[in-house]
C-alpha cells in the first residue's frame, strides 16, 4: 500500500456534525439558544402552547401564517378526514413482524402509502401540499393501529369529531382521555412539531434535493429520527427515572453518573446554552399529571436529577431539554417506551412535510466534500500474488 496523502498546509477545515453550517434560509423555525427561545412563524412557542391546538399550529407551519376561523374548520375537517388508512394498510401492518420496532413499522408503512397515493410524482406544490396533509393525518393512525395489533386489540378506527391529539390517545389506549391528558398530548405535538435544521429534517431535505417525492424525504427523515442520539433519548432518559424508582436515590445516581464520565440523558443540546422553553412547559405538565395519576415520586425524581444536574454541570451551561420531559410525560399518559419516537414522529412530520415543501421553492442538490486523506500510490497486487 502506499503511503497516505499527508495534511496539506491549507487542508479544508472539517465541520463535522455542520454545528456552523447554513443550508438554507428560512421562514419556518427559530431557534435562540442563548435566551431560550423557539419561534413558528415567528410566534413564541409559549404562547403556542398556551393557546393554540395542533390542527392550527400544523396549518401555521405548512401555510406560513395563521389561519382564520374558517380556514382552521376546514383544515381540521381535511386532517380528520385523513386519519382513515386503507385495508391495504392495516393487512400490512398485520404482516409485521411481531418484535418489530413500532418507529421501523412506521417507517415502511410510509414507504408503502406512497404506493397508494395516485399524485406521489406530482411535483406541484399544490400537491405535495395534499400529499402533506394526508400523511400528517394518517401518522397517528398508522402508530396506534399497529400497536393496537401487537396487544392483540381490536383497531379503533378514526373518530373526525375529536382533535388530532384527543384521537391519538383514544386510538392508542382504547379509552376517551379525560381532559387533561387530552390537552398534554395536544400540547407535546406543538411542541415537537419542528425545531429548525434538526438531523431529521436535514436528511428529508437531502433526500427531497434530489427531487425524490415527499414521500421519500419524510421516510428518510424517519429514518435519521430512529437514532438513541436524535429521537430515541426520551426513551434513554425515562428509563434511568424508572431505574432510579426513589427520589432519595437521585442525587446519588447522578453524582456517580458523572464522576464516572457517563450521560444523563435529556440533557444539553447542541444550540440551546440555557432552559429549552418546550421542557419547562413540558415540566409543569408532568407534575400535574403525575398528581392526577398518582405518580408525585417519578416526578420528584426527576425534579432530584434536574437539580443535581444543572448544579454539577453549570460551569458548562448543560440544561435539560425536552427529551428529559418528553418520555416522562408520555409515560405518565400510558404510551410504552417504544412508542415515544414514533409519537414523535406523529408531531414532527409537520415540520419535516414545511422544511421540504419550502427547500424545493430554491431548489439545489445537497452534495457536500469531503476531504481525502487516504493512499494515493497504492500498487495492485493480483489475488495469486497476495500472501
């Protein structure tokens, strides 16, 4: 083998992971990590989630403005309608293997609709707005109708009288949620519905560069959300509370954590240097939930590990974000741990469906370099030669 190509002086700085990379502008999402602020639109994410439902914060993103009150009637009206998923569907997600993970089985369900959709190939954007709110509404049906299967349950078909969130969990458990529960979950969505040029809306956007359909971009999005370092640290994070069980336990859990260099997950972020706003939302809603269900020493738990954390980690600015409450919450509403991603999903195809639709406005294939440092003078030796 020859030798390998030296550094050169003016070898290309490498940006690995892209933290100071702009690919695109946009109008969508805004994230301020130094004071703790998410905007949609430009509209605080506190304020969304005090007042607003998914169906209109879905509507904000995908159209760029708020609706008025017949725009948001019909949107609701379109995304109920569009919770119903084909006999074709549900035979495929009988087929599914029953250790399938639900965020796998959702992937490919996906994969499959675009086979069903008769404008998949329609570049238009009118289209692929359609196209978005179709799988924007079947998401949570595709996620419970499976999960309804592997427990053996009767599918619940889509009730288009109740929200998005409402039906969601009503699909999913079986039960009509009491109002609470309803409005945490409506809340979690408009919190995860985007949050800029994340890894999985940047693996949609590179596959959507190429001209793929949307179908193809939200799966490839999907994909990128499996990963414990993108979608799955709710699940990590909710596990280590159950773990830990007693609030006197806590400090001592985490203190040893760090002293041996490991990680608590649902803390740092790669933008965020204080509080992520959606987990102090996230943080009240969990105690009132845990009260309603009789949970008050998880929730103190992870009040222990926030306090200890944020304590320990100060000098580096490390805060939890909204995977620390996420899988608290979702755990507290009766979602199993392998649901929490694909709930994600559910959320986040919103953002993924805006990111897209608005790339494909300018256009350009996503096709970065990268920086050989391998041999350059490497001598073939015929297989018979080799020792």
């Amino acid at each position: 083998m020859g030798e390998g190509l030296k550094p050169a002086s003016d070898a290309p700085h490498i940006d690995k992971g892209l933290d100071d990379i702009y690919v695109k502008e946009t109008s969508i999402c805004f994230v301020d990590g130094v004071r703790g602020r998410l905007l949609y639109r430009g509209y605080d994410i506190r304020d969304l989630a005090q007042y607003s439902t998914f169906e209109e914060t879905v509507y904000l993103l995908i159209h760029g403005e708020l609706p008025t009150k017949e725009e948001l009637e019909k949107a609701m009206r379109g995304l109920a309608e569009e919770r119903e998923i084909s006999p074709d569907v549900v035979k495929l997600l009988r087929c599914m293997p029953a250790d399938a993970p639900p965020i796998d089985v959702l992937r490919t369900t996906v994969s499959y609709l675009s086979n069903l959709d008769s404008e998949r190939d329609d570049p238009t954007r009118a289209a692929n707005m359609r196209k978005a709110q179709r799988l924007i509404g079947k998401f949570p049906t595709i996620v419970a109708a499976h999960h309804r299967i592997r427990e053996g349950k009767r599918i619940l078909q889509p009730d288009p009288e109740l929200g998005h969130a409402e039906d969601f969990l009503r699909m999913l458990t079986g039960k009509q949620p009491d109002p609470l529960s309803a409005r945490v979950m409506d809340v979690a969505l408009i919190l995860h519905a985007d949050h800029s040029m994340n890894a999985s809306a940047f693996a949609g956007i590179v596959a959507a560069s190429t001209l793929a359909d949307l179908y193809s971009g939200i799966v490839a999005a999907i994909a990128t959300l499996k990963g414990p370092l993108h979608g799955g640290a709710n699940e990590a994070a909710l596990r280590t509370m159950l773990a830990i069980g007693k609030p006197e336990r806590a400090e001592q859990y985490v203190l040893d954590t760090l002293r041996a260099h490991g990680k608590i997950f649902g803390f740092g972020h790669r933008v965020y240097r204080t509080y992520d706003p959606r987990a102090l939302i996230l943080r009240e809603y969990s105690r009132q939930l845990s009260e309603l269900k009789g949970q008050q020493d998880l929730f103190r738990v992870s009040e222990i590990m926030q306090e200890t954390t944020v304590r320990e980690l100060k000098a580096k600015q490390v805060y939890p974000n909204v995977d620390f409450y996420s899988g608290l919450v979702y755990h507290l509403l009766g979602l199993p741990t392998d649901l929490f991603t694909p709930t994600f999903a559910v959320s986040r195809v919103a953002g993924w469906a805006a990111h897209i639709n608005e790339y494909w406005q300018d256009n350009r294939l996503v096709r970065p370099l990268d920086y050989y440092v391998g041999p350059t003078e490497a001598v073939y030796v015929p297989l018979e030669q080799r020792g």
